[in-house]
C-alpha cells in the first residue's frame, strides 16, 4: 500500500514546489519593475527639461506603469530595455544619483 501512494506525494511534492517559486519570482518580478518606475522617476526629477515643451516626461509618474510612458521600451516581462528622449528640449546634466 505504501508503493501506491508514493506518486501522488511525489506529484503533491512537485506542485507544493512549483506553487512556491512561482509566486517568489512573481513578487521579485514585480519588485523589480517597481524599482525601475522609481528609479525613471528620480532620472526625470534630476533632469533640467523645459515642461511646457515636453511631450515624454512631463507625463511620467506614479499612477501609471512606466511600461506606458512615451519614450520607455519594455520587454515582455515589463523590464525596462530602452530609452527615447529625442526632443524634450534637456538642458544641462543630471546629478550623481
């Protein structure tokens, strides 16, 4: 009787396994992205851009996900791959943060 239930500890065993790690990366996946929204955010903040001008950063922030911002590429995953800051008029450099 033992041997039978050996395969279905063994698949109860591999699901309890998959569950766990599947919501580990999820919530390190979505921590993630949350830092690279904040950390757009300090870039734009550290920016000197005439607002009235603008067309990309002047509509960054926190309601919306970065993903959805003109001028921020992301790839499937929401991992920020690209940036485009043609023609928001940028003027001098950022600081060392």
């Amino acid at each position: 009787m033992r041997i039978s239930n050996v395969p279905f500890l063994f698949i109860i065993l591999c699901y309890c396994f998959w569950m766990h790690h599947t919501v580990y990366f999820t919530g390190v996946s979505g921590q993630i992205v949350e830092d690279q929204q904040q950390s757009l955010l300090k870039l734009k903040n550290s920016l000197k851009f005439e607002q009235e001008k603008s067309h990309k950063l002047v509509f960054w922030n926190s309601s919306i996900d970065c993903c959805k911002w003109t001028g921020v590429t992301c790839d499937k995953e929401g991992h920020v791959i690209g940036l485009d800051l043609n023609g928001e008029s940028i003027n001098g450099g950022f600081d060392n943060s």
